[in-house]
C-alpha cells in the first residue's frame, strides 16, 4: 500500500521493523479470529499485545525525543515478549498448529532482534550525544537488516 501522504512525523511508515510489526498483526489476526467463542478473551489479548508493538514503534518515532523513543521501542519490545509467551503457550496447548506458531515466531524473532539492535545503537547515541531529530530512516533499516 503505498501513500501519497509524507512528512517527517509520519517517517516511522519507512521503517522496515514497522513494516513487519504491522505484517505480524495481519496474520495474528487471520489466526484469532477464527478462534471460538470460548477462547475469544485469549484471541483479543493476542490481537492486543501484537497491536501495541507497532503502535509504541510510531509513538516513540513521533516522540522526537531519544530518551522517549528509547522508552516506547523497549515497551514495544515488551508487548512482543507478552505475544510471544502467548504464542508458545497456545502451541503448547495445541491452540495453534506447527504452521501458524511457526509463522507467528520466526516473524516475532525478526522484530525482537531489530528492536533490540535499534535499542542498542538508539542508547550509544543518546550516550555520546550524537543524536540527530530527523531519525533517519536508512539508518534504522540498516540495523534492522543486518543479522
């Protein structure tokens, strides 16, 4: 889906680790949706907590601040934790088939290790003062590709 619709405070739309926060609430969804009436508390915690990462992904970009968007990754970083309990726990459970816990984690993995590496370079410049307000985009998706 591409957008006509750019300004810096929209920049987080670039991020590639956004991108695939969003991709893993699409198929979170598809997945929970389908769950019965009995397991719909479970489903909509999922829904949830998968929600809130891309969500504190945009709120710390739009933030300005690198104390803040150090803040809201690492609370993002949190929510995914929380999905990825869940994730396990249902599989466990045989709530969720090989497939779908297999899609849902390697997904999951990606993100945790992207936010973890922006994190970690995001606090090395908060340190050394070399903090620039435009977050570069290039910058961030680098880190997040890299393995």
């Amino acid at each position: 889906m591409e957008d006509i619709r750019k300004n810096k405070n929209r920049g987080y739309q670039q991020l590639r680790i956004w991108k695939d926060s969003i991709e893993l609430y699409r198929i979170t969804c598809a997945i929970f949706t389908k769950y019965p009436f009995e397991l719909k508390r479970i489903a909509s915690q999922s829904i949830a907590s998968v929600d809130s990462v891309h969500r504190n992904i945009a709120e710390g970009y739009c933030r300005k601040s690198i104390k803040e968007y150090i803040q809201y990754l690492y609370i993002a970083l949190s929510s995914l934790g929380e999905s990825i309990s869940g994730f396990t726990a249902y599989f466990r459970a045989g709530q969720l088939n090989k497939d779908e816990f297999n899609m849902l984690d390697s997904l999951s993995f990606k993100i945790e290790n992207g936010l973890i590496k922006l994190i970690q370079t995001l606090e090395i410049k908060r340190d050394s003062n070399d903090w620039i307000d435009s977050l570069s985009v290039k910058e961030c998706n680098e880190l997040y590709e890299t393995e």
